[in-house]
C-alpha cells in the first residue's frame, strides 16, 4: 500500500515537471532558438575569421616564393613546400592522414637526368653535326651509325628491317606535352622492335621540345613507367635534315636517381558516430614546374598553379579546425606532388588510399583561382559539372557570402580530366576542380607570379568554399553522381 502511495506522489510530481517544463519551452522557445541560431553563426564567424585576406596573402607569398624554386618535384624545396603545409595542418589542429597517422603519405619514386655532355652526333668522317639537344636516352649507353632512314611517326611499317638511325618530323608547334609523350612511347616501341637504335627528330628550333629537353639536363624529372622510351631521341633543327645522309652517334645512358615524394595529408574526424565513416577531401596540388631549362635563376613560381590552391587547402584547414562546431563527417585535407608529371600524387593516394574511396563522398580539388575572368570576381566554376550535382549542391550553401558556382561554357567539360579530381573521379569518387580563374599569358610560364593574383577574391572565394561545403561536412546532403 505504502509503495503504491508513493508511486502516486511521483507520477504527480513527474507530470507537474513535464507540464512545466512544457510551459517554460512554449514562453521561452523562440529566444531559445534564437541563441542557437546565434551561436551557430558565432562559430560560423569564428571560422570565417580564419579566412582573412592578410593570412591568404601571407600564405599564397610563401609557396611562391623565389625560394621555394617553383616546388618542383624531386627538388629539396618542394620538400620544404611539403613540410610547410605539414607545419600548417598540425598548426590547426588536425591528425596526420597519411601512413601511420603521420601527415605523409610517401611514395619512392624515380628521378631522370638526361646526359648534358659526352654526345656524339657527327658524318662518318668525324665532322661534328649540330643537334639541339637530347629529348630521351635509355638506360644504356646508344651508339649507331649509318644511312639515316627517314619515316613518318604514324606511319611505321608493320614489318621488315629499317635503319638503326631513323629521322622523322613533328610538325610545330607540337602537341600537348602528354600527347607528345604517348606518340613518341608508341613510335619508339614500334621502331625499336624493326631493329632502329635511335630516332633523330627534326623539330622547330623555337618548340617547347627543345626547352623541356634542356631543362632535363639539370632538372631531375619523374619517370613515368608508361612513358618510358625504348630508343634516344635527339632533336635536331628542321631547317638542316637534308645535310643528314650519313651519321654516326653515341647518347650516354639517363642518370636515374630515388627521392622520397610526398603527398600531405591532414584530418578532422567526423563527430556523428556514423557518418564520421565518411570523408570530404579538399585537396589542390602543390608541386610546379622549377626552375627554367637554360637559366636556373628564372623559377616558375606557379603563384596561380597552384600557390593559390594549396592557400585555399590551408585556409579552409584553419577554418574548420577553428570553428566551434565539429564536422559530422571526417575532412581530409591534401596536398598532392607530381600533378604536373600526369597526375602522380594524386594517383598514387587513389591507388594506395589511406581512407578507403568508397567512403569518400566527394573531393573538392582546387586549382587556380587568383585571377578571376573580367567581371568574375567571387564566381567560381567546377569541371565536369553534370557529372554530379555536387556544383549545384555547393553552389546553394555558397550564396550565404555572395559566391556563385557556376558551370563555365569552355573550360567545364574541357579541363574535367586535366587535374588530380580525376585521380578520384576514374574511380567513380565524386570529384570536380574548382577554379575561380582563367588560363592567361602567364599559364605555366616563369611569369605566374603573386603580384598579378586579386588576394582579396581569392579570400571571397575560399569563403565561398567554406559555405559551399557545409551541406557535405555537416552530412546534411550527399552528392550523387548523375546517371550514365
Ligand atoms: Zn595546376
């Protein structure tokens, strides 16, 4: 009897407590609501704060320094460059996201010198012949004589014997550096198994070719398995292919060397339990071009490409790391090497991930967005636009600060595959390059420097990347890839 009375009084006293605990929510909701709404736009403001125009000049100004040498790969200064954004992840509070919870994800790779000196190219009487310079050696040291056969690239006999020193052309001005390679891969296995020893190439004297073969005689380059030559080639002048009847040559062996590249990468997990299993990438890649081929003291400081997207990467990692309301989902923030050899930083991470890809709901890849199109300021447009809704999805959150993203008539569909989101995206990750600038004069030249950047809408536009992408940290939308 006793205990029931009890049970009573406290089914009382409960419902007394809910009735006005009811009634105080009722008078006092809307300020109650109201002080959450203004401590979300606190902490909102918390972050934006870290994205400050003195702090992205300061940053873009360092990567782009003369003395970061144009963070070429396989320099010591892209090295610097790398422990810099490493520095700047532990700096705003993220874990390392590389192997072993380090901030590296590391790769041994190897490096080709193409030989300088100890050349030979002359008539079978000795008389030395001029050459340009050494586009290719192999791994062994070349040496040929004879009749010089003459040939087109793209069409070498199926079959038969040819000369051991063939001479073809490449009409100026030559493709795409990557185009050039592939042709060149392909004419090279082809001649090398019809018994060619080496291919002499008749080139414009002013072709890039000619640059970039000078420039691999001081500059360590990547060597890319897939474009690996199968005989030398050594460039000579267009002007003077009828004086070759006749030649003897000798190309020395490619100095390889090893280097440790190094992506960056750094994390803030997810606080929701669940969807902290999924990650957001922001990433942009960090390595340029170096130094110029014949004269070191002129750098491509890749202020534009991309000084101004590892900016953004390090703004945004201030930023969340700074704001008082945590991610639901994990962010993982990269700064990729190689991108300028074909991709190779960000290929390696797809190939050797340290988050598994499926649990990636999107990669943001930021490339080149310091100098804005006339009349585009805080308006950026993302590659590949209709290959997801993630553009559409961003660019609702990004109105929040007056950012547009937008699809852009040319260059959406046509640069979709020319930057490390397809590293992600040729895994069927949704990944896009977002870029709030334009491809002029300076475009990967020594010219790309920060005093032509507009710091301040590069700041806008790191704002608007930060807004547009609050739908996807918070696990309130998730991007889809549109139907095939
Ligand atoms: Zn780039």
């Amino acid at each position: 009897m006793k205990k029931r009375q009890s049970q009573v009084e406290c089914a009382v006293w409960l419902t007394r407590y809910l009735l006005l605990s009811a009634a105080a929510c009722y008078t006092f909701w809307p300020s109650i609501a109201a002080a959450w709404q203004q401590a979300i736009g606190e902490a909102h403001a918390a972050a934006l704060a870290r994205i400050e125009e003195p702090s992205v000049a300061a940053s873009l100004k360092f990567l782009a320094s003369d003395e970061l040498a144009g963070r070429g790969t396989g320099t010591p200064e892209y090295a610097i460059a790398a422990a810099y954004v490493a520095s700047r992840f532990q700096a705003a509070g993220l874990e390392g996201g590389g192997d072993q919870g380090t901030f590296y994800h590391t790769k041994e790779i190897q490096l080709s010198l193409m030989p300088g000196r100890g050349i030979e190219f002359a008539s079978p009487q000795g008389q030395t012949l001029p050459f340009l310079g050494v586009l290719a050696a192999t791994d062994q040291e070349v040496a040929a004589a004879g009749a010089v056969q003459k040939l087109n690239l793209r069409e070498i006999p199926e079959d038969g014997e040819i000369a051991a020193v063939v001479l073809a052309e490449l009409r100026s001005p030559s493709p795409p550096a990557r185009a050039v390679q592939a042709i060149l891969a392909n004419a090279a296995a082809k001649l090398s198994a019809r018994g060619a020893r080496a291919l002499l190439l008749a080139v414009d004297p002013n072709d890039d070719l000619v640059k970039n073969s000078l420039r691999s005689t001081i500059q360590p380059r990547v060597v890319d398995p897939r474009t690996n030559l199968a005989i030398p080639i050594v460039l000579i002048d267009q002007n003077l292919t009828n004086q070759l009847e006749q030649v003897q040559l000798k190309v020395p062996p490619r100095i390889l060397q090893s280097y440790r590249a190094k992506n960056v990468i750094g994390m803030i997990r997810g606080s929701d339990p669940v969807l902290a299993a999924e990650a957001v990438v922001f990433s942009a890649h960090l390595d340029h071009l170096g130094r110029a081929p014949n004269d070191p003291e002129q750098i491509y400081n890749g202020a534009d490409d991309n000084a101004s997207g590892v900016t953004a990467v390090l703004s945004l990692a201030d930023a969340f790391g700074a704001s008082a309301i945590r991610p639901q989902r994990t962010l993982l923030f990269m700064a990729f090497w190689g991108e300028e050899s074909g991709l190779l930083g960000s290929r390696d991470f797809a190939a050797r991930p340290t988050w598994p890809l499926e649990k990636i709901v999107a990669n943001i890849n930021i490339e080149m967005i310091g100098r804005p199109e006339p009349g585009a300021t805080k308006k950026i447009w993302v590659t590949g636009w209709e290959k997801s809704d993630l553009g559409t999805i961003m660019n609702e959150a990004s109105q929040e600060v007056g950012v547009t993203i937008f699809e852009h008539p040319r260059y959406s569909s046509m640069l979709y595959r020319s930057s490390d989101n397809w590293s992600f995206a040729e895994k069927g990750v949704v990944a896009h390059s977002f870029s709030a600038g334009s491809l002029h004069g300076d475009y990967h030249q020594p010219t790309d420097d920060w005093e032509k950047l507009d710091t301040q809408h590069m700041t806008e536009v790191i704002r608007g990347l930060y807004f547009g992408s609050l739908p996807l940290t918070s696990g309130q939308a998730k991007p889809k890839p549109a139907a095939k």
